[in-house]
C-alpha cells in the first residue's frame, strides 16, 4: 500500500462557460493534516464536491486514487462507505432531533428496521467523549451552539468510521475558545490516524496544525508546501495564493478624526424570548466623524445584538436608553427611522439577513433606498441602472452585468453589494458586522480600503470583528465587549492581541 | 451579443407558458372543429374565467410574499351573499351594494393580515380557517337558500357590453378601434423598454424577432377584438380586466411598492433590515387580496344572476394553480402578473375546450392536475439545468 491515502489526477471540472477545476493534482498522505487554500473562487469547494461525489464520476476528468484503489463515486453515499466523510461549511444537522439521532442518521443502530436506543446512546456517549462534547446524548441540536454542533458533525463522521476527514471552513463561526478547542481536536484525531483535509481562509490556524498545504489559484494546483520541513510564512502562503506579493494586509490610513457623530447611553436591551436576560446592559458608547471604531468580543458577547438593537430596534426587548446624533437626541424605534437619521447596519450572514439572494445586483442595492430613485413610488429605471452600475464600478463588484443574481456572485463580491446597498442609503454612521467573514484576503483587502475611504469622508465607522488582527489594523479606537457589558476601551495604537483577550478574560476595565 | 437560443433560453419560462397556451388553443381549435374561436364561445369563455383572472392577480401578489390565500373561494361566496341580501331583501341600491361589498373585503383582507402579519400564524392556516369561517358564514346568511334575481345594471357588471359608440353596425366598432389604441400603446411601450435597455448595452432581442414578437402580440389583440365586434362587442368585464391587469403588472414592475414585495417573499428578513416595513407590506398584500375576492364574487354573482351558498367552492384551487402555472415559486419572490393570466387562461381554455368536447367533470379535474404538476415540474427541471 502507498503512503498516499489520496491522489487525484488531472482533475478538470467544467461548468457551462467556466473552467472551475483545471488539471488539478492533489495528494494527501497518510496520517497528516493537508490544509487546501486558495482565494474564493479559487476551486477549493468544487475539488472537494468532485472528491466526495456530489459531482458525480463522469461529470469530471482525470482519476481519483483512495488507499490506493480507484474511486468513481456516483454519489456521497458511495464515497462515506469507504470512510471518506465532508464537512461543509453550513452544517448539516436536523436542529430538531437529538445529538444521538443526528449522529446515526441514515447510519442507525438497528434491526429490521427498528432502532435499538441502547446500542445509540451508548455509542454516542463514546463518541461524544472522543470529541471532548459533554452533553446528554438526548440534547437536541437546536439548544447546542455553534461549536459544540461541529463537534456533533465530527462525531458523526467518527460515527462512520472515517479514515479521511474533509473540513470546509470548520471555523469560520467559531469564537476564538472554540477554534482552539476543534483544532486540538483535529490534532488528536491525528494521533488515532485520521487523516484530514482543513479547508480556511485562517491563515494562522493552518501554520498552526497543517502538515502540508496546498495552495490552488484560478483553478490550477500553483504549489504544494511541506510544513514539517520548512517553517512557512504567513506571507508565503500568501503569496501562493494571490500570485503577488501583498507587502501589507491592512492598507494605510490617515485618520483625520472630527467631532462626535453618535453616542449611545445607557443602552440595555433584553433577549427577545428569555425573560430578564440582559443582552446589552448599560452600554455607554461614541463615534467621531471620521473614526472607524472596533467592538470586539467573542461571539454571544452582544455586539450584534447592541449593533441590532441601535439600528431601528431590530433585536430584543424592552429597549432603553438613548441614541444622540450631533448632539442631538435622536429616535431609532424603527428600521426606517433609523436609516432616515442616518444608520446603516450591514449585516454579519449577508447570505440569511443581507440580501435577496434570487433577485440581481440592482435590486438588492436599491432596496434600502428606493425613494431616491423613484418619482412619486414609480421607480425610474434609466435613473437606478445608472447609479447601480457607478457602485458597479466603484466598489469594482466582479459581475457578469449588474442584472446578474447575487446568488451567483463569490462571498467577497457578495459582500460589496451590500456594502454597495448602505452606502446608496447614504448613511452618516455605519455599522459593519463582520464585513469580512468568509471571503479571501484579496478581497479584504479591498473592503478594508472601502472603509477608510468611508472615513475619509468623515461618515463614523463602527466595525464588528472576531478576528482580532483586523481590529487592530483597521480601527482608530476599539470597545471590548463580554457578556453584554463593554469591559474595556483602548486606542489601536496602545492595545495588542493579547491585551483584547486579558480584557476579555478578566472581564476588568483596562485603564487607557 | 448573444444567440437566439440564448435568449430564448433566459425566457423560456415567459415564452413556454405563452406557447403552451398557443399550443392547447390551436388542439382545441382543431380538436372542436373550430369551436373553439367561434365569436360566442370566446366571449363565453372570458366571462368564465374573468374572476379566476382577478383573483389571480391578487394571489400572485399574495404568493409572490411567500404567503397563500385558501379562503378566496370561500369569500366569493360570501360576498356574493352579502351583496344580494343587500340589493334583494333590502332593496339597496347597486352601485352603493358594490362600494360595501368591497369595503367589507378591505375587511376581510384586514382579518386575515391580521392574523397572519401580526400575530404571525402561518397563512396556510389562518386561510383555511377564513375558508372554513366565510363559508359557514355564506350558508347562515343565506338561511341554506339562494337569492337572486338582481337588479339589470348590477347584472350589467357581468353580461354587459360597451356600447357601440359609432351607431348600430353588423360590426362593433368601438371595440376594433380600443383594439387599435391598445396594440399602439403596447408596441409603443415596447420601443420605449427597448431603447432603455440599449442605452445601457443590455443583450436585446435582435431586430426581426423584435418586430416580429410585436406583430404578433398585435396581431393577437386585433384578432382577438375583431372576434369580440363580430358578436356583441367588448364585455364590461373584459374592460376591467384589462384595466386591472395594466394597473397590477405596472405596480409588479415598476413601483417600489412592487419591489418591495418581491424582495419581502425573497428573503423576509434582509428587506425588514434595509428598512422595509415588512408587517405593514404583508397586511396591505391581503387587504389586495380581499378586495379582489369581494370584486371577483360580484361579477360572479352578477353572471349567475342569483347567489348561491356554493357559489365560488373550490376557486381557490383554480386561482392558486394559475399563479403556479404561470411560473410563481412557492418559496415567494418569483412571478408576473402576466404569467399568472396566461396560467389563468390556460386553466380556463382547458375548462371550455374540454367541455365542448363532452369531457366529463371527472376527467377534467384529473387532465388539469396533471397540467399543474407538468408546468411546475417544467420550471423546476429549468432551474436545475441552469
């Protein structure tokens, strides 16, 4: 038997009108972690679906090798069967069964058709216990968060006796604890000779626990880089991937910063369905024109839900406090009203709250906004083609004409259409969750011009992000949020990675 | 510039459903030994099948929210009671008895957006109680009976002509000349959409196939009105649709209202965070839709002279499989006002053909199923291809 548990050869993939995969060579060896990146776009999702057999043997070219034997998947069952198990990005679990039933389904301990609970519970429980996840195997899905769901999702390949385990994004909605936590797991799988391919786009997640990498562009293997041999750079990873040198991640910027645009007092808000329970409490916070103004904090820490809560009420109940605009009370009880006064909220899953995914690039950019470009409710079509195409142009969406479905666009460009909707709306605050999440580090790059560009104006910037590099290379002046409560404030040019975490950590006001 | 094919390709959904009513039409044409066409049984036809075309209109609005309306059948019925006890028992006035019967579908409209976008049960069930509701309520109000006849301008508003304004010919002349304007309008309304779209160096139709499509959409008109003057003219009823379905593809297509809608049943939350008031939207969507259903059970109480508790039972089928029929998405989002009358009229031109040829009731429930699940199946084999 080789020391390859996978080859695939001269993969090529065409869709009508594109080549997505092209002469694609990839070969994972036995026992490593493979880390696959690659700009979005780049084939990394479609090489895993031909892997897998979602794109179906024959749909295809060129030959796939597991242990050894030649594989034609017609479909994800045939490939499962012989232990080979993905993971994608949005997880598949039935919210409304338990973790034992998600982890045995279509895979269930039974006779004749009658499922044995026993022989369930207690095989979830040894699975359970494997992954580190200690919760009753009668939990239903929907009551675990996020990362505790990817520990189900693993179990459940662990479940079908996986040998190779393919990993999508498997921390793109994970908190700092949690990433840590699936990746030390990743590790000990390694010990019992699981192999696994890491899909990311977090380029220290894959110098932390890679092997090897592979590096795909534009649908092309560029190079394979073996971590056990030679320390790899960030910046060499990099480089593989974008093609160029990209000496700066962060572009640079001069802040010009002004007056106080908007301060918010004493801003508590309650979860929509617990009783009593303080999403936001007591939050005092202020922007300045000209500022762009970073809240960091794990996930469930409440920055979405205060962000939520400003723009229009959006989130929770029983909101108080108050929201000043140039020094002047302003009234944010609804959507609308707070766009009039000028907020914009750029949602953090562009894809479930962000856009119209079945209608094109047009409407979803004049939706926020389609006074301005109507006469007395009638739209005027010549007027709104012509300010849709100048976003087209100025924030360079990659489209095919801007009639095109936004389904159909990458994450990144995805993302510039809604970024393109908010500043149609022509806002003097902007909120930004997560602006970046899931897309590649071109296209970052340029989001992250346009924010500067939207300060430079003097319109106030409040960006929400877990990553942590990108608060500090991108923000004036950052709040630390936990637990509802804002534990820390500092200047970028004072605060580190670590000094975010101790705040977060020890909950304790730092001192500027 | 792209390939014919190409563009057909983009379109079929518009172009299929529009074929495929050509298509039944010209088998029923032959299969009745010209029937079909003959002046009388055309206008017959519209009549049959003008409150299933207005309800459509409202249902496709309803639909394209990401919602349904079971109840529709059942307020027609009702409507249909409510205005004949008022001009019958309580001899009132029929202009003043219309103006009522519609408030009280506004009415009705509120309830059921009530339930749905306030309180937010679905609007499966809050529909299908509506139905269960107004139709009980049509068998109490009617004690059981039916009620009729009505005064002759109410019937007027289903079994009367537009009048003849160039003098008593073997021909309606009127109508021809309606004709003429409406296919001017249309072909210029086209020009129009046309050069836009060139301005801005979209893929349009080559030019041939341009004047051809044209002719033919004019074509369809005059021949559709000539047929029409060679009997009794236009009917009232026709007129309004006409009116109505101007008014809905135009609000559909170019309002904000419209827009709104369709990015409402695209994705419910992302238009409520871009500032659409999406409670207050859905609540309007089912006022529109009761005060269709009320106009719909008066011109169908209007055409049987005489309301009846059965009166409108099981249209609610008929208007939501046009909707489909006509490419709407369950799912909300997708659907044209022309594709729902088209869906309509190919349900009705079924209905009739079938009928002449002696089809019995039985067989013309099943045939029209299977249409339904044909055309759907169509639409989803296209967009998995694509």
């Amino acid at each position: 038997m080789s020391d390859n548990i996978l080859e695939m050869r001269n993969i090529t993939k065409t869709f009508p009108g594109v080549k997505a995969l092209d002469n694609v060579n990839f070969t994972v060896k036995r026992g490593e972690i493979h880390a696959l990146v690659g700009e979005n776009g780049a084939g990394k999702s479609t090489l895993m679906k031909v892997l897998s057999g979602v794109h179906p043997h024959g749909t295809y070219e060129g030959d796939i090798f597991f242990n050894g034997q030649k594989c034609q998947f017609k479909d994800i069952s045939q490939s499962e069967k012989i232990g080979l198990v993905i993971i994608h990005q949005e997880l598949a679990l039935v919210p409304f069964l338990s973790i034992a039933e998600n982890i045995f389904l279509g895979n269930e301990r039974q006779k004749m058709g009658i499922i044995s609970w026993f022989d369930t519970t207690e095989q979830t429980n040894a699975l359970l216990k494997k992954v580190g996840l200690h919760e009753p195997p009668s939990t239903k899905v929907s009551d675990l968060g996020v990362g505790k769901q990817q520990l189900v999702e693993i179990a459940k390949a662990l479940a079908k006796e996986v040998k190779l385990l393919i990993l999508d994004e498997p921390t793109a909605s994970l908190n700092e604890n949690d990433s840590q936590a699936l990746l030390e797991l990743l590790l000990q799988l390694k010990q019992q000779g699981i192999t696994s391919i890491l899909i990311s786009h977090k380029l220290s997640e894959i110098s932390r626990v890679a092997d090897s990498i592979t590096i795909l562009r534009d649908g092309a293997t560029i190079e394979t880089l073996d971590c056990l041999e030679d320390q790899i750079s960030e910046d060499r990873i990099i480089r593989g991937m974008v093609g160029r040198e990209l000496t700066n991640r962060f572009p640079p910027r001069v802040s010009n910063i002004g007056e106080t645009i908007l301060e918010v007092k004493d801003w508590t808000a309650y979860h929509p369905i617990y009783d009593g329970r303080k999403v936001c409490d007591q939050i005092n916070i202020s922007v300045r024109k000209g500022e762009v103004v970073g809240i960091s904090g794990l996930m469930g820490s409440g920055r979405t839900e205060l962000a939520m809560s400003i723009f229009g009420h959006s989130y929770g109940r029983h909101i108080t406090g108050t929201v000043y605009k140039d020094g002047q009370e302003i009234d944010v009880s609804t959507i609308d009203k707070a766009i009039t006064n000028g907020i914009a909220y750029a949602t953090e899953d562009r894809k479930t709250y962000g856009l119209v995914l079945i209608d094109n690039i047009k409407d979803n950019i004049t939706l926020s906004n389609l006074e301005e470009i109507s006469d007395k409710m009638v739209i005027n079509e010549p007027r709104e083609l012509t300010v849709t195409n100048e976003y087209r142009e100025k924030l360079s969406i990659k489209c095919s004409s801007i009639l095109q479905k936004t389904v159909n666009l990458s994450g990144g460009n995805q993302q510039k259409v809604v970024l393109s909707k908010w500043l149609f709306a022509n806002p003097d605050i902007l909120f930004l969750d997560e602006p970046t999440r899931g897309i590649d580090v071109g296209a970052k790059y340029e989001i992250y011009t346009i924010i500067n560009q939207l300060a430079s104006e003097g319109k106030g910037i409040i960006l929400i992000s877990s990553e942590l590099p990108e608060i500090l290379g991108v923000c004036d002046r950052i709040y630390v949020m936990s637990e509802g409560k804002i534990v820390g404030e500092m200047l970028a040019k004072d605060a580190s990675q670590e000094s975010i975490m101790k705040c977060i950590m020890t909950q304790q006001e730092v001192i500027k | 510039m792209k390939t014919l094919a190409n563009l057909f390709k983009n379109n079929i959904r518009e172009y299929g459903m529009l074929i495929a009513l050509i298509a039944i039409m010209i088998f029923f044409q032959v299969a009745t030994k010209g029937t079909l066409l003959k002046p009388v049984n055309i206008t017959n036809l519209i009549l049959q099948n003008s409150y299933i075309v207005i309800m459509a209109l409202g249902m496709l609005l309803v639909i394209v929210a990401g919602h349904i309306d079971l109840s529709v059948g059942s307020i027609v019925g009702f409507i249909g009671a409510v205005a004949a006890v008022l001009m019958v028992r309580y001899n009132l006035n029929f202009a003043l008895t219309i103006l009522i019967s519609l408030l009280i579908g506004a009415l009705i409209g509120a309830w059921q957006g009530f339930w749905i976008s306030n309180i937010k049960i679905p609007s499966f069930i809050a529909t299908l109680a509506s139905m269960l509701i107004f139709r009980g309520l049509t068998l109490a109000l009617l004690a059981g009976e039916s009620v009729g006849p009505f005064p002759v301008a109410f019937q007027k508003l289903s079994s009367g002509f537009i009048p003849d304004f160039f003098g008593e010919t073997s021909i309606h002349i009127t109508t021809l000349v309606i004709g003429a304007i409406l296919s001017v309008v249309l072909v210029f309304i086209d020009i129009r959409a046309r050069k836009n779209q060139e301005n801005y160096h979209f893929d349009v139709l080559p030019l041939p196939f341009f004047i051809a499509k044209n002719v033919a959409i004019s074509g369809a008109i005059m021949g559709l009105c000539y047929l029409m003057a060679s009997y009794k003219g236009l009917p009232n009823v026709l007129v309004l649709l006409f009116i109505l379905i101007a008014i809905y593809t135009f609000v559909t297509s170019q309002t904000v209202i419209g827009r709104r809608i369709y990015a409402m049943g695209g994705n419910e939350k992302a238009a409520s965070l871009s500032g659409v008031n999406t409670k207050r939207l859905l609540f309007n969507t089912f006022v529109n839709m009761g005060v269709l259903s009320a106009l719909a059970g008066m011109v169908f109480a209007a055409r049987l002279n005489v309301a009846t508790p059965k009166a409108g039972n099981s249209f609610e089928l008929d208007v939501i499989a046009a909707v489909f029929i006509g490419g709407a998405s369950a799912s909300g989002g997708i659907g044209t006002v022309i594709g729902a009358v088209i869906g309509a009229f190919i349900m009705g031109v079924m209905n009739n053909g079938m009928s002449i040829l002696g089809v019995g009731i039985d067989w013309q429930q099943a045939i029209k199923g299977g249409v339904l699940l044909l055309a759907v199946f169509f639409d989803v084999y296209n967009k998995r291809k694509g």
